[in-house]
C-alpha cells in the first residue's frame, strides 16, 4: 500500500510479515533524513498504524518458546514434590494447593532473574535479550533505595557485595522452596515462605528495581495468604487477585486507554495486514486518532475487568462461575496474543491458571469461610497502594498502584549530547549497549538502525504523553534539539543502567540523573531530562519537570489531558502551563 505524508513522501508499506526480517515502510531514505525530527517520525507513525513494527514473526515465535518454556519450568517444580507424579497426569495434581504455590514463587523467580517483564527485542533488549541477574551480581552497579534518608544502612547508589549476597539469597531461597515437598498441612513450611519475603523485603529497602522487577505487587501478595493454612490461603489469594483486576480496571478510567487498544492492536500479530486495522483509527491515514471501534473496545475491556472479576468472587461454582471464567480466561489470553510492549506475557498465563485453580476448582470458598481474619490485611494493603497510586501517583509507583498498561504512568525523556553518550559510556556499568548502539550492532548501521528508533518516538507519539514529550523537548534543548541531542526513552535508559524496565518512571526520574551526574560528571546542557507525572485520578492535568543534570531542575509546570487527547499523534503544538505563565 503507497500512501502520502506529510511534504508529498511517498511511503510504501509492505503486503506481508517476513520471518526472519522486519518490515519497514519503503522511502527516499535522503529525503526523510533530511527532516525534522517531527517529520521523520510521521511517516513511522502511519506504519506503525498500518503495519505496527513490522518486527519478524521470528521474535513472537521466541516469545512464544518462552511461555512454553514458563509453563515446563511450573510443571517441573510441581514434580519435584512428594506426591505430585506423573508428567502426563496434570489433570490429576493441577489444582493442589502446594502446585499453585510454587506457581507463585516460580513465577517470581522467572521474573526476578529478568526472564518474564521487559525481556527481548520487544522491550529494547537485544544485545543481550535479558541482563537482570548478571547486572544484579555486579557490584558497583547502580541502585536506587526507596528511602535512603530514613531506612538505617540503605543510603548510597552503589551496588555492594551486601546487595549482590543479598539478591543470590533471595534467588536461593526461592530454588530452596521451589524443590522442597509439602509439610503436614499440604502446603510448603512457613519459614520456607516467610525466608522469601524477608529477603526480598530487606532487598528492596536497599534496591527498590529488584523488589519491583520480582513482581511483589502481585507474587508477593498472593505468596502471604499462604503463610495461613487451609481455606484462608485459598481465599486470601482470590481476594488479591480480585484487587489486581480492580486496581488495572480503575487505572482504565480516563482519556488515556482507549489510545492504548488503538496502539496495542495497531501492532498486533495476529491482527495482519489490510483495512481492519484501519478501523482502530478515526479515518486512516488523515485522522489518527482513536475511532470508536478503539474507544467502544476500552470501556468493554474495562467493564469486563470490573465485572467477571465481581461474578467469580461472588459465585460458588456452576454455570455462572464457568461462564465467567472464561470471559476472564479470554481477556487475558487476548492480552498475550496482542504482544503488548513490556511483554507481560508470563503474568498473564499465571493470571488464567489463578483462575482455575482459585475461582473454579476452589468456587464454593468465599468470604464467609475465613477461619483468621487477619488474612483480610493483605488484599488490604493491596487496596490501599491501589488507591494511593491513583491520588498520588508521582509518589507511588504505577506497579503496587496496579495501574498497569493504561497509557496513564510516569515517563521521561532523555536527551543527550554526543559528549553526554561518551560520558554514560565511560562512566557507568550497564547492562547492555545504549539502545542506539544496540539497533546499530543488529543492522549494521547508523543509518539503518534510525528507522527501529524512530519507531520507538512513533509508538510513544500514538500515546497522549507522546504529544506532551515532543512538545517539551524544545523547551527542554533549545533550538538545536533537532541537530545536538539524541532522544532516548527514559524507559530504555533505565533497562540499561538498572538492568531492568518495565514502564516505572520513577526508576528514570530525578534519583538516577543524579546517581549519573555523580560517576560522569555532565557539563550544563549536556543531559537535559524531561519528566512527566502520570495524571491523578482527580486532576485533569499531568505535571512536568525539566531537569539538568549539572545544574538541576530549570522549569516545571502542566499539561493539560484534553489537549493532549485532541491532537494528532505527531503534533507538537502542544500549549503547555509553566509554573508562572501559560504558553503555547
């Protein structure tokens, strides 16, 4: 299909997915690389709404392998204790309480060894696909604790060997419970849990990337209710699990989401080539905003996510409880089958096996069976971190708040000189190459590897907080923002200097410029950063920084959200309000 943008380029864009190679749109290569940075990211923002990435089928076949393999791992586990036999008999043991226990803690471990969140191509990983546990194991690399002012002996952003025994405890005590077999009471022994959770507790407090990398808002939660025997376990992990559907159902309540389905399913896999991507766009290619098959879908979503979560836990079995389990079943394999950025994939199969275990082959416990009432504590806090988030959310990371891919979570932007790059490069241990000089490892070239990087700007673009960053970025460099500064994702800074990323902000914000500043030591102007909170649930406006990272913080202000929302992904007229005046 040959379409025109902006200025009369012709675009062509490709008919069919190649296995082994992406698809990019086909153009004056010359031409494009003598735009703007505006006017050479709308050309891959059409693709984007097209195509998606054109990434080769090669990858989600990997993605897919992976899952494959998340599932033997569970089965293994699951093996590996007394009484739970046969390979080929699942339809025996799957629902034994002790398997879905050690589903939980495999799944924090294939996550916290950075397998599961962030992992691969699809989340800027590449060269290498995943860095999380060697980066941990580094001492000398970069940390960040949560409150180095008030926790005793968390201060500094230098990982020790303390952080490094720490992080292989946590790793060790999770493989100690993973082979143990089950005590009396049919689940593992309480001390084996109770290590877990101690240890990732006092982790975290030195390092918040690790304890969030591990998925605590989710494994951890439901991983107490076991330290309770019997129903209790059984109930207190449904009522987290009800407050995980909640919490993402309620972060879906704004003008955000409905960009999210448009660009989700704009790249999805499954989802080929030809006119109905189209319809997730208000009339292609003029009018990229979302249409109402994007819209209509974003409030279905959300009232099922509200609603059969509602039904399960009210529901004792039968038809009702079925009926509802599949709907929920559908909407999370839906989520794995669009291949989401951030590549939650795992989380989302532990999801549908949470489901059969606790809401249809534990239907009939409720509530009213609770023999400890304390169990009630956990979803509690769960709850609490949920509404916080919400009112608070430049405080509370968008992981406990459960404001999961919504389109509403903090961001940044990076901009550096290429002094700045050498700088990072010389100054830091990182996980892996900056993702710039990863793209050019894999296609060989500067040039080449501009196209995937601009990819990246156009997927941020087709997200209401895209419009405020390129809007910002000017104010944030100046006039020669185009030709002095490369722009870097936050998201992809923080995979490379933390060893992980998946959407958290607050791992990209002020807290690591600093950490930077102290190892390479920038010059004025050399690393300017904008970060934009994510909007709170009863504000209409999403506030801003711009920081250097010599000097500090130079201005802040808001965006508005309708204003966002009512611009074309690409446009960067956005009006903006400084602290003191409003500007357009």
């Amino acid at each position: 299909m040959e379409v025109a943008v902006d200025g009369g380029m012709r675009c062509r864009w490709p008919t069919s997915m190649g296995f082994l190679q992406p698809n990019f749109p086909q153009f004056d290569r010359v031409e494009w690389q003598g735009g703007t940075r505006i006017e050479r990211m709308r050309p891959l923002i059409r693709h984007l709404c097209e195509v998606g990435f054109g990434t080769p089928d090669v990858v989600y076949l990997l993605y897919a392998v992976k899952i494959g393999l998340y599932v033997l791992g569970a089965m293994g586990f699951a093996l590996a204790t007394d009484g739970i036999d046969g390979f080929t008999s699942v339809g025996q043991w799957w629902a034994e309480p002790v398997v879905f226990e050690k589903l939980v803690l495999w799944s924090m471990l294939f996550e916290v060894l950075g397998l599961g969140c962030g992992f691969g191509p699809l989340n800027s990983r590449i060269l290498p696909p995943l860095g999380s546990f060697l980066y941990w194991l580094r001492p000398g690399t970069i940390r960040l604790p949560p409150w180095p002012g008030r926790v005793p002996l968390t201060r500094g952003d230098a990982r020790t060997p303390v952080d490094v025994l720490l992080y292989g405890v946590l790793v060790a005590a999770l493989l100690l419970a993973l082979l143990s077999d089950a005590a009396a009471d049919g689940l593992l022994a309480d001390w084996k849990v109770a290590l877990v959770l101690g240890v990732l507790g006092v982790l975290g407090l030195r390092d918040r990337t690790v304890f969030l990398a591990a998925r605590s808002e989710v494994y951890a939660a439901i991983a107490v209710p076991f330290l309770f025997s019997g129903v209790d376990a059984i109930v207190g992990a449904k009522l987290v699990m009800l407050v995980i559907w909640w919490g993402a159902a309620t972060s879906k309540l704004n003008g955000h989401f409905p960009f999210v389905i448009q660009a989700m399913l704009s790249n999805s896999p499954v989802l080929r080539f030809g006119r109905f991507k189209h319809r997730f766009h208000r009339s292609f290619p003029d009018d990229l905003l979302p249409s109402r098959l994007s819209r209509t879908t974003a409030h279905v979503s959300t009232a099922v996510e509200f609603g059969a979560p509602l039904v399960l836990i009210t529901s004792d079995g039968g038809p009702v409880t079925a009926v509802a389990a599949v709907v929920m079943i559908a909407f999370h394999l839906n989520i794995i089958a669009s291949i989401p950025m951030g590549v939650p994939l795992e989380w989302n199969v532990f999801m549908i096996l949470g489901i059969g275990v606790l809401f249809v082959d534990n239907a009939s416990y409720g509530v009213g069976d609770l023999t400890q009432p304390w169990v009630l504590a956990v979803p509690a806090v769960s709850a609490t971190f949920v509404v916080l988030g919400n009112l608070f959310p430049e405080k509370i990371s968008f992981l406990p708040g459960m404001r999961y891919y919504a389109g509403n979570w903090d961001t940044s932007v990076w901009c550096l000189t290429e002094s700045a790059v050498d700088k990072l490069d010389a100054g830091t241990k990182r996980a892996a190459m900056l993702p710039h000089h990863q793209l050019e490892k894999v296609y060989g070239s500067a040039a080449e590897a501009e196209i995937p990087l601009y990819s990246g700007y156009a997927f941020r673009a087709l997200h209401p907080h895209g419009r405020a960053h390129f809007a910002l970025i000017p104010r944030a460099c100046g006039p020669a923002h185009d030709t002095d500064y490369l722009v870097l994702d936050g998201e992809m800074v923080a995979g490379v200097l933390l060893g992980w990323n998946f959407g958290d902000g607050h791992l990209h914000d002020e807290r690591l410029i600093a950490a930077l500043q102290k190892r390479c030591h920038f010059e004025p102007g050399e690393l300017r950063v904008i970060i934009l909170d994510a909007q709170p649930v009863h504000r209409r406006t999403q506030a801003y920084r711009l920081v250097d990272a010599a000097t500090g913080e130079f201005e802040r202000g808001t965006v508005a959200v309708k204003d966002m929302i009512a611009r074309q992904p690409g446009d960067d007229s956005l009006p903006v309000t400084t602290a003191a005046q409003a500007v357009s």
